[in-house]
C-alpha cells in the first residue's frame, strides 16, 4: 500500500497543487500508523477472556463463544491496537473537529431521517455511525482521485467498501474495473452511502434474525443495547466500537440534532 501511495505521488507531483501535497502526505502518515498497528497486533497475542468476569449487565461485553460465532459467521477482527486507541482518543477531544462533524450531520439530517426510515432502522444508530465515522475519517479520503487510486478500502461519510455494494447484490461476485470504478463514485456520494449504511444496517439485522419492522433502542432494554452493540461491532468490526457508538446514541447534542425540530421565530404584532 505504502508503495502504491509513493508512485501515486511520482506520478501525480507534477500537477499537484500544495493543499494536495499537504493532503497525501498527511494520508501517507495515517497509512503508515495503521500498517505499524496491524504489524504489533500480529505479533501479540491477546490474553483469553475470563469469561466468569464478564459483566452481563454491559451489552459491550461479548462472551468467548459470542466472540467465536461472531468471529466464523462474519469475520469481524477484534480491539483497535493501542496505538490507533490513543490516536482516536486524541481526536475525541478536539471540539472544533467536533463542531465541524456536528455541522455536516446537521446538514445530511434530512437524508438520515429519510432513509432510516425507508429501512426501518434506529436514526440514532445511524448517526452515531456516521458521527464517529465522520470525525475519525482519514485525510483526503473525499479526493476523487485518492478513492479511485486503491489505497482506501472504504468512502464516503459512513465508510463504506465495495464489499457491501456486494452484500446489497448491487455489484456481483467479482465485479469489473469499471463497475467498481462506479461503485467508488457511488460510495462517495453522501446520500448514496447513507442510504447504503441503513440498508447495511437492515441487512444485518435480518442475518442475526433480528425483527425487521420493530425499531432497536438502546434505552428500551438490555436485549436491545446487546442488539445495537452487535450491529455496531459488525459494521467496524473492532471490540472497542460499540461502546463509542452507545454513548454517541446517548449523546445530548446528536439527540437533539434529529428529533429536535425548527420553527421560524413569529413576529410580534405592534
């Protein structure tokens, strides 16, 4: 990947505005930060779980054997490696990155509202996705030629890949060059991808035989915050996940974003 990202700048260095520059390098030191995670988790191996401390009443928590199904059935990969952890701590804490992100959601609300509804899934779900999606996102990743150059797997606000455009049945087994040239296209378009993210969403449901018509709330029951962690922790695929995204549900600003609703100020009669 690294090497690809060196000849994409060969080739391009010539054309390239500064602002570019700027943004591929920046790209270039997320990628290498995430090849050094991937390299030092490979090389540790994670202590078993004790599964009599586990505390039942968290819905983050996972058993071993829900780990193992959840593992073979879906292929999710375990906790983020320390060194990712603390860099998206450090993110966390950056309000005016927050207000941004806050910002952009608040101008998709009509989409998100939209299309949860269209899959009928939980609007707080999908915002809470795309809110840590949004504010964790990598540099440059919107650049139409950064997407079609292969160093991403995943675009757009909900970072999505190709993979789910396969799940939907929306692309084939092995799609062609042009189809997934036009799948990236799609993936990076806002209201594509959020639409994409419910349908995900919904798609995920129906394979843990969840209901399709009844709408998940985390604040309704612990089966339910157990259902909304699982959906979460397939989406990401990392332990760590869910618990951001159950406290981003419970977030008095995001709450208020969606089901707040504005009226314009009446005028006093004189």
């Amino acid at each position: 990947m690294i090497k690809t990202l060196f000849r994409l700048l060969q080739t391009l260095k010539r054309g390239l505005r500064l602002t570019d520059f700027v943004v591929l390098a920046s790209l270039f030191l997320v990628l290498m930060t995430e090849n050094y995670g991937r390299q030092a988790s490979q090389t540790r191996q994670s202590p078993p779980l004790n599964i009599a401390t586990v505390n039942h009443l968290d819905p983050t928590d996972f058993t071993a054997e829900e780990l193992r199904y959840l593992q073979k059935r879906f292929g999710v990969h375990g906790p983020q490696t320390p060194l990712a952890q603390l860099f998206t701590r450090g993110i966390d804490h950056l309000q005016p990155l927050r207000a941004q992100t806050v910002n952009r959601l608040d101008e998709l609300k009509p989409v998100i509202v939209r299309e949860s509804k269209r899959y009928r899934v939980n609007p707080m779900l999908v915002t809470a996705i795309l809110f840590d999606e949004i504010q964790h996102s990598k540099p440059g990743e919107n650049i139409p030629f950064v997407a079609h150059s292969g160093l991403l797997k995943t675009h757009g606000p909900a970072q999505l890949g190709i993979s789910e455009l396969i799940h939907q049945k929306r692309l084939p087994q092995h799609p062609t060059a042009e189809q997934i040239s036009s799948a990236r296209n799609l993936l990076l378009n806002p209201e594509s991808n959020i639409e994409l993210l419910a349908g995900k969403i919904a798609r995920l449901k129906d394979d843990l035989g969840l209901p399709s018509n009844a709408l998940i709330q985390a604040s309704r029951s612990y089966k339910h915050a157990k259902a909304i962690a699982t959906l979460a922790y397939l989406h990401n695929g990392k332990l760590d996940y869910p618990a951001r995204i159950l406290r981003y549900i419970q977030d008095p600003e995001l709450h208020g974003l969606i089901y707040s609703q504005r009226s314009s100020a009446q005028l006093p009669l004189i």
